[in-house]
C-alpha cells in the first residue's frame, strides 16, 4: 500500500515539479530590439543624459535578475527600423508584474512614459495586467532607455512588438493567469468548506495556505493593480502585496508545521522551523521602518532556510509510527520535489542562478498543481483518518461491550452464590431441625437432598447454556415411557392425571435435555399448585409451522394471586413475588426455554380461568445442524 502510494505520490509531484517549469509563448520570430544593454545607479540620481553618457553599459539577456536592492537599474535597447508602410505602433512589454516604478524614455519620438505597481495605471493600461509603453514605429534605428526601481525582486523581461501582436498575447497570457487563478481560488474555497463540514487544524491550515497563494497570484501578476490601482494612493499597492508575500510564506510553513505535528518530530531541527514561523506574521510592520527591498531580501533567504529545514524535520522523523495517515516516505517524495519549483525562481529572485522565465512563470502553474496534489494527499488522509476513527469507536465498542458483559458476568454470579446461599439455608435448616427433633424420616431427607440437587444442577446447567456449552445431541427416545418416569419421580406422583393419545410415541430428540425440561416443568407445576389441586399432563401428536411433532401440556390450579407476569416468566432468577414463600431458584423456566430452544421446539404459556398452562412442542426428528 505504501509503495504504491509513494508511486502515486512521485508522478505527481513529478507533473508538479514539470508543470512548475512549463515555458510561456516565446516572442515572435521578428524581434524589434537589436541589443539589449543594462547598468547600475548606484545613487539613483542618474537623469537621462546621464544615461547616455554612460560607458558602463553591460550585455543583456531578454530575461535579467538583479536580485534585490534600492539601485536604480537602467536598460538600454537598440531598436531596428521598422519596414516601411507599417504604421502600427509598437508595444513595449515589460514584466514581471511586481516591478513598482518603470519610466520609458524614447529620445526620438520625444516620449516619456511611467508604469509600474507603485503608480496609478492610466486608463489605457486597465486593459491589460501587463506593464506595456506605446511608442512609434520609426523608419530608422534609435535608442531608448527603460529605467526602474522595485523593492521587489529586480526581474525584469522586456519585449518589443507591433501593438496587434502583443495585444494578442497580452490577452493569451492574461485568461491563462486568470483561469489558473481561478482555479486556485475553487481549490482555496472547496479546503474551507471541507474544514467547515469537519472542523480539522490542517484542513483550516490548508485553507489559510492556499487563500493566500491565490492572493499572491492576483496582486503578483497585476490583477491587484487592475482593480485596485486606481483608487490607491502611490506606493500602497507595494506594500500590500509585499505584506501579501510574506505571510504567503507564512501560511505556507504554518501548514507544514501542522502537517508534521502528527509525525510526532522531535529534535533542534523542528524547533528552529518553529520558532523562525513564528516571526513572520509581524514582519511586514517592517516595511514601514526598513527599505522594502531588505525586507523582501530576508524573506527570501529564510524561504531557503525553511525548506532546508523542512526537508531535515521530515528525513528524521520516526518511520515506525504506525498510526500516520500520510506515510512518511510519501511526505518525503512530494516535500523533496516540492522543494524545487520553491527554491529556484527564489534563488533567480536573490540573483545567484540565472533568470529564466520558465522558471518564473512557471512557479505560478505550481501554485495550482501544488493545491491539486496537496488537496488528494489530505483526501487520501482524510480518508485514512476515517478509517481509523472507525476502527477506533470499534474497538471502544468492543471493550465497553466486553466491560459491560464482565460486569454483567460478575452481577450474575454475585446473584448466583446470593441465590444459593439463600437456597441452600431452607433444605439444609430442615435436615439440621431433623436432626435434633427425633427420628429421621428418609422420605423427607430424600426429598431434602434432591432439592438440593436440583438447585446445584440447575445452577450448573444455566452457566453451561450461557457459556453455549449444551449442545443437542439426537438420540430416539420414547416419549411416553419418560413422560411416566417423570411422573412417577415428581414430588406429587399420586396428585397428576397423566394421559396420552398412543401407547408409544418414539422420535428423535436428545433425552438428557427433554429429560431435564420435563422435570423443571413437573417440578413447577407440583409446587405452585394450590394444595390437594390435580395436575394434569396430556401428550398428544401436533403439526406446528408443517412440521410432524408432539406436544406435552402441563396444567395446574394456582391462588388468584399467584398469576406470573407472562412477558418476564421466562427470564433469569425471575420470581413472582406472590410465590416467593415457595423455595426455588428462578432459574427453571430460564433454562427450560433454552433448552427447548436447542432442541428446536416452542414452550408457550398462557393462563386459562384459575389454572397455567405451559405448553411444549418439539419436532418428530431433531435437525442436525
């Protein structure tokens, strides 16, 4: 099951990683910028003429990353002339979206033009989420010069092409961002809604988590400044979206450290990761007393240091904790891979690896597919925790259910020893007053020590029954000759009419539990029976539910008080409290039905004017089963 699911888990975070670095349209195959040049202002007072003075011009890649810093950056773009008959304005297209001042100048055309996150977007720029500058197609060559300033990361991608063909991709990327936006809000909303039907820290951890990733994307990709650049005052848009990318990185961690806690870590590793959390929420009070650039600086270093932590907290853990609802060595993969489309557009925005806008663009196709995989690992977790849940109000049940069965055992057999101590008292006391009055009667002794029996055997053979230690075992028998038999062996042989419709009745059934239940039956009958009252037994042939089979009926006269309660007779130790003068167990009628019980029959009970009736049906032959 783990193997499987840590395959499952690797292509995913496979796709995850791939999707990460998945490449955006590229520019046409006809650039307008001949050279792309660049240089640094160390004191960011360099005017334009300035610029061109400058001998310090270096080399410039379309896609540049000077890492973080107050600087001013200059770039410089030799641009061909254009053919002749087009007319159509060119676009210059400047990104990433998180750049806060770019002011274009065209020396040429005489233009000067400003943009950027920090500066309020003209209406001509609303349509699109892009940073673009309109300039004139010129039929000869020239020069202009893009100056800019971000506390952000200075990354910077520039690309110059007719007004229709930057129009068209600008639109092609925009629904693109928007749709993986989009869907990255359905995936923040379908986590809370989730931790609203089950209330659970991570799940409420992976809402805040992907929340906030998807507010990155819409202040990060210029979504923010579209809808609310307008009515900001200058400079306000930066800092909320810095503000957003740090507690972006908060709630991400935050959800890792959720997610470890059921790992149980241990160790300086975790604490560290912890306690370093722990200083996020605040830190973007600090834009307002540090340059935003050393600010957002530090947040990226300790995005580095936090996934090298995290990796160490999750490679150290325990792995033989049984209980994890995420295996461990699939924690590992995903966090392993995860890792990489985190730390190499962090690592471009520092300025130590080279900038490339696969990467970059790419980081936000992994905010997306990192909410899918994330999403089915906590389902498959969800799932697991239910599971276990499960088992665990199982297996409560089954110990309540076996706490309460010992209680109930230790009840009975409190009751029982209570029963035969009280039992044993009467037969023993008369066999002592007996002793000590004169002769013996060997009659009454007799009859004195088979009650005795009787509530020794009966208390043995009820604990066999609840043990499911009795089994019927088949045998022929006579019904006739041991209905006589018993009769003859009751306490009041003389006083029972006894009658049969046939001489013989033989059928299958077992003897020692027929045997056992026509002696209780008996023994009842002559003992609740009014004084001198007849008894009456009959036996006769019947068909019950189709089947072939006898029954025995047991009729004797009681006091008008001495009714039953017919719905409790047959319970254990039940005892009508109007026939508690009379010794006895209450444990006779329990064992009767449960011995006819195995041996396939009914017992049934009804009174009829001031006599009981209890009636017995067994089968003619005993199923083997």
């Amino acid at each position: 099951m783990q193997l499987t699911l840590v395959r499952i888990c690797l292509f995913l975070a496979t796709v995850l990683g791939l999707g990460g670095c998945s490449p955006v349209v590229e520019s046409t195959p006809e650039p307008r910028i001949q050279t792309l040049e660049w240089r640094i202002d160390t004191g960011g007072k360099d005017t334009l003429a300035d610029a061109q003075k400058a001998s310090d011009w270096k080399p410039m890649p379309q896609l540049k990353s000077w890492g973080f810093g107050a600087e001013t950056i200059w770039v410089r773009m030799n641009l061909r002339a254009a053919d002749k008959g087009d007319e159509e304005p060119w676009l210059l297209s400047v990104r990433p979206n998180f750049l806060d001042y770019l002011t274009l100048y065209d020396p040429a055309s005489n233009v000067v033009l400003r943009s950027g996150r920090a500066v309020a977007p003209s209406a001509d720029e609303l349509a699109s989420i892009f940073f673009t500058f309109e300039i004139p197609a010129l039929q000869h060559e020239r020069t202009i010069f893009l100056q800019l300033r971000s506390i952000s990361s200075r990354l910077v991608d520039v690309e110059v092409l007719p007004q229709a063909q930057t129009n068209k991709k600008n639109l092609y990327q925009g629904w693109l961002i928007g749709f993986l936006g989009a869907v990255a809000w359905v995936l923040a909303l379908s986590a809370f809604g989730q931790w609203f039907m089950a209330p659970e820290k991570v799940m409420l951890a992976f809402a805040a988590k992907q929340t906030f990733a998807t507010l990155w994307v819409f202040f990060n990709f210029g979504f923010g400044r579209v809808v609310f650049g307008p009515s900001l005052p200058e400079g306000s848009l930066t800092v909320l979206t810095s503000a957003i990318s740090i507690w972006t990185i908060f709630t991400l961690f935050w959800f890792f450290s959720i997610l470890l806690e059921e790992y149980q870590p241990s160790g300086a590793s975790y604490r560290v990761y912890r306690f370093i959390i722990s200083l996020l929420p605040p830190f973007p009070a600090l834009l307002y007393l540090v340059p935003g650039s050393l600010i957002m600086f530090t947040a990226n270093i300790v995005i580095l240091i936090l996934i090298f932590l995290l990796l160490l907290v999750a490679t150290t853990i325990r792995s033989n904790q049984p209980s994890l609802l995420i295996p461990r060595a699939v924690l590992i993969v995903y966090l392993l891979i995860y890792s990489i489309p985190i730390c190499v557009p962090t690592l471009m925005h520092i300025g130590l690896i080279e900038a490339r806008s696969t990467f970059f663009y790419g980081l936000l196709t992994h905010v997306v597919l990192d909410g899918f995989v994330m999403f089915a690992l906590l389902q498959f977790r969800a799932r697991a925790m239910r599971e276990q849940q499960y088992q665990i109000a199982m297996d409560l049940q089954r110990s309540q259910q076996e706490a309460e069965e010992k209680q109930r055992h230790l009840r009975e057999q409190g009751q029982l020893f209570g029963l035969l101590a009280h039992q044993m008292k009467t037969p023993l006391s008369t066999l002592s007053m007996l002793m000590e009055v004169g002769p013996l009667k060997p009659d009454l002794m007799k009859r004195t020590i088979k009650d005795i029996n009787s509530t020794i055997d009966r208390c043995v053979q009820t604990g066999q029954l609840a043990e499911e230690g009795l089994r019927a075992e088949p045998e022929l028998v006579d019904a006739v000759a041991l209905s006589r038999n018993y009769v003859a062996l009751c306490r009041f042989p003389d006083r029972v009419d006894w009658t049969a419709s046939i001489e013989t009745c033989v059928f299958s059934t077992d003897p020692q539990m027929l045997a056992i239940v026509m002696g209780n039956l008996l023994d009842n009958a002559c003992k609740f029976a009014t004084p001198e009252s007849r008894i009456i037994l009959n036996l006769n042939s019947a068909i019950q539910d189709g089947k072939a089979g006898w029954r025995w009926e047991f009729i004797n006269q009681v006091r008008p008080g001495d009714f039953p309660d017919a719905g409790r007779l047959f319970e254990k130790y039940y005892r009508s409290a109007s026939v508690r003068r009379v010794a006895g167990s209450g444990l006779g009628l329990f064992l009767v039905r449960g011995l006819v019980v195995l041996m396939q029959g009914t017992i049934n009970y009804r009174p009829q004017g001031d006599q009981v009736v209890f009636s017995l049906w067994l089968p003619e032959k005993l199923d083997r089963g």
